[in-house]
C-alpha cells in the first residue's frame, strides 16, 4: 500500500504549503509563529523535505485556515473507484491510529474513512469535535463511543450516528484492536 510520505506526496505537499502561505501574504517566520512551529522546519517542508507529524499539519492548516486534507490529499482522482492497494493513508503515530481515505478525494460532500484503533487506545482526554455529521460502524472488535455525556457499546456489526460538533471519543478498553469504517459529512479532515 503506498505511503502518505512518497517523495511525491512531500513534493506536493511543499507545493501547496508555498502557495497558501503566498496567498495570504505570510512570511515563513509569520507562519511559524501563528503556528507555533520552527521557520526552519516550514522552510524544509517547503522544499519537499521532512515527514511533518500530523499535529504539524494540524498546525499548519489551522494558522492558514485551511482543512488539514488540503496539504494530504493528493491530485485529484479521475475516477469513482478506490482500489484497495491504492488508499490514501495517514498515520498517526503520536495517537496510533491508522486512516485510510475510501473516498476518492475530500473534495466532495462525504468523507469515508476505515480507520483502525489500538487495543486500549483513547482519546478522552483530547475529544474530537468538528461539524457536521458522522456514522461510525464497527467491522470488527468492540469499541465504546462518548458523545457528549452518553457512552455506547459497541459490538462487531453495530453503527452508530452523532452530531459531530458535540464532543466525542473512543475508547479501545481491549487487548485486540478494533476496526471501523466512519462517514462524515461534511468531510472534516
């Protein structure tokens, strides 16, 4: 499966990066700055250099305005069909959480993630919140989902669907890891 940090993927990630910094009239030490990150760091990203975690990105996109799938989303795709070895990935490694894109592309009206969640894997302390709505159905291994001040259990087969701006998290609290797919609408990435 190919890897969200190809040489490419960095490339146009540079690219992208250069480009919304420019068309907001932001110097890289501005950027840096209302980012919270190294100029150093956003010029090497720049120059298609580096593997940016995730919360980097988050930064980035957050001091630009931008949804962070703006940096990781690639060309956009000619067709309909996302072949199983061709999903777009994200890793997460300060979470652990394994994203793929079954979408074509973010750039629609749905996002449709799988996403997989470690055993004893959570999230409570750091919620998600976005807008929007979103469906969770677990494919295998049982997860609690928190919404608000409600938990749910759920068992292989089990969906759920939620307001997306009201807090939510996931708890794992097994030994083996749980697999999901997640619908989201708008897309939130």
């Amino acid at each position: 499966m190919p890897e969200a940090t190809s040489d490419f993927d960095v490339r146009a990630l540079g690219v992208a990066l250069r480009a919304a910094r420019r068309d907001r009239g932001m110097t890289v030490e501005k950027l840096a700055a209302n980012a919270g990150v190294s100029a150093g760091l956003i010029s090497q990203l720049e120059r298609g250099q580096g593997n940016p975690a995730f919360l980097t990105l988050r930064r980035l996109a957050g001091a630009l305005g931008l949804p962070v799938a703006h940096f990781v989303q690639g060309p956009p795709s000619a067709g309909m069909v996302v072949r199983a070895g061709e999903r777009k990935r994200l890793h997460l490694p300060d979470a652990d959480l394994v994203y793929e894109l079954l979408t074509p592309s973010l750039q629609g009206r749905l996002e449709v993630l799988r996403t997989q969640v470690p055993a004893g894997w959570t999230n409570e302390s750091k919620p998600f919140v976005h807008e929007g709505e979103e469906c969770v159905h677990l494919l295998s291994g049982y997860l609690d989902v928190v919404v608000g001040s409600e938990r749910f259990a759920l068992t292989e087969g089990d969906s759920i669907t939620y307001d997306a701006a009201v807090p939510h998290w996931y708890v794992n609290p097994t030994d083996q890891p749980a697999v999901l797919i997640g619908a989201v609408t708008p897309p939130s990435f």
